[in-house]
C-alpha cells in the first residue's frame, strides 16, 4: 500500500500533462496537448496572411513546453484571442459602419464594397428589384487588431447572422412547445436554453416566454412593381316581383365578377413583404350584378272574411268533400293545370313535405289550435319539415302524382284529426 498509493499519484499527476503555448518568455495559453496547441496557432497564422494578403512575422519565437496543470485548460478560440493580444499587431483596414457603429473590418475599400455588393445582392432577384440599406452604410479607413479583421465571406456571414434580436413570445390557448418553437422559427433546444423554467406540461396561457433571435446587422430593403390582373366581386341584388308568388325566388340575372389590372409598388425587409402599395388600377371588365327576383303576390280567400283559409290555388272544386263511390273523399279536389303554384291557406309549420303512398308529393301545414291542411298529388314542393310559412306564401306546384288521375290539387282540413270539408272553411 505505502508503494502503490505514490505510485497513483504520480501516474495521475503526469496524465495532467499539457502544453504551454510560449511566445518570447511569456506563456500565451495552456491547452490540453500539444496538437491542439500547434493547430490553433498555425490556423490562426494562415487566416490572418489569408486576410491581410502579406506574409506576418512575429517577434520573438512561438515554442511549445509541457506543464503541469490542473482544471480547465485553453481551447482554440481562447489560443488564438490569447495570442492575438500578445502578438499585438495593428493593421490599416477598412470599417463598414451602420449608423456610425462599426460591425465588420476588412483589408482595404475593394473587398468592403465586394461585402455590401453581396449583401444587396442576396435582395436584388437577379437585379430586378432596386436595393438598398436600412441603416446608413458608410466605409471609413480603421486600424484593427489582427483578430479582428475578416475576410470578405466572413464578414458577409457575420454581417447577415451577427445580431441578435430579443424578443417575447406569449402563449396561446392550444399551443404545445413544437407550435411555438415553428411559429418563433428556433429549435426547441434553444427554446428551452433560453427559457429553464418552462415546462411542456406545466405551460399557462398568456405566459412570456423570452425569445432570441439571430438577425443581420445592417437590413436590406428591396422595393418592386408588381403588376397583376385580379377579380372583381360581383353584388347581389334582391328585386320584389309580384308576378311571382311569396316565398318563391328566381335568377333574373347571372352575376359575373369583374377584372381590373392593378400596379403594386411592393417592398420587402431581408427578403420579407413589408409594405404593398397600390400604386394605380385600371379596371378592364366591370362586374355583372346577380339579380334575384322574390315573390310578392300571396293568393287572396276565394270568399275573403277574416277566419277563413285563404284559397290554396287557382281552379274551381271538382270533386266536393264526402261519400264518392261509395268511400269517403277526405277532402276537395281544385282543378288546375299541371305546375300551378299552391299557397299556404294559413300561416303555420310545414309538418311534412315528401311522398306518400297515394296522395304522392305532398305537404302538411299546421296552424296551431288542432289545424291542419294537406296539399297532395303535387309536381313539386318548395318548403322544408320545419319551416315557417305565411299565409299565402307559395308553397309548391300542383301535378298528378300518387294515386290521381289528372293533374289537379287534393286539399284537406282536418281538425283535431277529424277531416272536415274544406268548402267551409276556404
Ligand atoms: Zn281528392
């Protein structure tokens, strides 16, 4: 044990084994090997030749030492900021300003037009469209440190996702985490990064959740005409026609929707609508109006008084109420030509429209107090079970259907379920 636990200890302490990044006597970073070390220092070399376009000399000689350390240790980022503040080299740059910030420097005027080229250019549909900055964009002739210098692709990258936008979000009624993390364009990771309280189960409506967004440095705004053909909607126009009869409609005139050219001026932020301005319109057909004629007339009481049902149709009873061969005729039949219109002999509910075994297509009224009429034999009917009717109000056509001879109307009154003869009531 006494041998063994030394032992331990040193082959522990020689596993913390690092590298020293050394500049002159002055240790720069401390990273975990050797290789990550050299890499981090060779990288950041050849991007900053690559920028400047010239060769850099250091003072002083980049060496390598193993040293002991415990804890965390540099990465490349780190390396290369650490070393960026020693080498401590001051370059003549240009600075692309927004609003009189500064957000990206590049090696001279040519590669700063190149980014602010190729920014606008994202925006310009193949220049179709006029673009331009949101911001004021100025260049202006700057002295940078080495780090931060970027060469013309990354200063476009940085200037297109370098900002960040923060913002809020609140909870609707039925959002799930997922609905959010769409409607804010952010992974739910990020979601949750940014939000460590909030719980999918636990999530109230109206709850803020706090939202941070990538978004560029300097806007783009793109401005176009667009001229499109579009319709025009056509009215509806009710018109009383007392020819026909009350409830029935009919199309006087189709409706036809109209077109009109119309010139947009549209503009757009980042490649996002923003503003649509109509800007003049022709109109090149107008609309046609649909025109619909409503009935008017109802049918007056053949014998007119206040209690009496009003007349179900036109034509004269040919067949009265009471014994006919030897049976029952439970009502009258009207004469009339095939399609006359039928009315309700009184306001009341349609009980029933529909076929039924002998008395084909036909309609039951009630009026309230034990009333009912019944309209049979009929070619059409214009009303619904349920339906509210006038007195008056068309209600269907007269034809020969069921168990008829010709085309006439059947008509029925019945009382308290008692049929009665309708010539004392009409
Ligand atoms: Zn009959």
């Amino acid at each position: 044990m006494l041998v063994c636990v030394p032992i331990i200890v040193i082959l522990a302490f020689i596993s913390q084994a690092r590298c020293a990044v050394v500049l002159g006597n002055e240790v720069v970073a401390v990273a975990p090997d050797r290789r990550v070390a050299e890499a981090a220092v060779e990288e950041y070399f050849t991007r900053l030749e690559r920028i400047t376009g010239m060769p850099v000399k250091v003072k002083g000689e980049i060496k390598y030492r193993p040293v002991w350390k415990f804890g965390t240790v540099a990465g490349k980022e780190e390396i290369q900021r650490n070393l960026a503040a020693k080498v401590d080299c001051r370059y003549e740059a240009t600075g692309i300003f927004a609003d009189g910030k500064m957000i990206a420097a590049v090696k001279d005027a040519k590669a700063a037009k190149k980014v602010l080229d190729t920014l606008l250019h994202t925006y310009d549909n193949d220049g179709a469209w006029k673009v331009s900055f949101k911001q004021k964009v100025e260049l202006k002739p700057v002295e940078v440190a080495g780090s931060d210098l970027m060469d013309p692709e990354e200063a476009v990258e940085y200037i297109r996702f370098g900002g960040t936008r923060a913002s809020t979000y609140e909870i609707k009624e039925g959002d799930t985490l997922w609905d959010i993390a769409a409607a804010v364009q952010l992974p739910v990771d990020k979601l949750l990064q940014a939000n460590p309280e909030l719980n999918p189960e636990t999530m109230q409506i109206g709850q803020q959740i706090k939202i941070s967004q990538t978004c560029p440095l300097v806007d783009v705004i793109s401005t176009y005409r667009d001229t499109r053909r579009e319709e025009i909607l056509y009215r509806v126009q009710e018109r009383v026609d007392d020819s026909l009869y009350l409830g029935e409609r009919k199309l006087v005139q189709r409706g036809k929707p109209g077109e009109r050219e119309v010139v947009y001026n549209v503009a757009l932020e980042n490649g996002v609508e923003i503003k649509r301005k109509v800007l003049k319109q022709k109109v090149i057909t107008e609309p046609v109006p649909q025109i619909i004629a409503k009935g008017s007339r109802k049918l007056l009481a053949f014998r007119g008084g206040n209690s009496r049902l009003a007349y179900p149709t036109v034509g004269a009873v040919t067949s009265p109420f009471g014994n006919r061969h030897g049976r029952l005729h439970r009502g009258v039949d009207i004469a009339a030509n095939y399609g006359s219109p039928v009315v309700a002999a009184e306001a009341g509910t349609v009980l029933r429209a529909g076929y039924r075994g002998a008395y084909g297509l036909c309609i039951d009224i009630s009026h309230g107090g034990g009333v009912v009429t019944r309209y049979a034999h009929l070619s059409s009917a214009a009303v619904k079970p349920g339906q509210r009717v006038e007195r008056g109000q068309f209600i269907g056509r007269t034809g020969s259907s069921g168990n008829s001879t010709g085309p006439h109307l059947h008509f029925e009154v019945i009382v308290n379920g008692e049929h009665k003869n309708p010539s004392l009531f009409i």
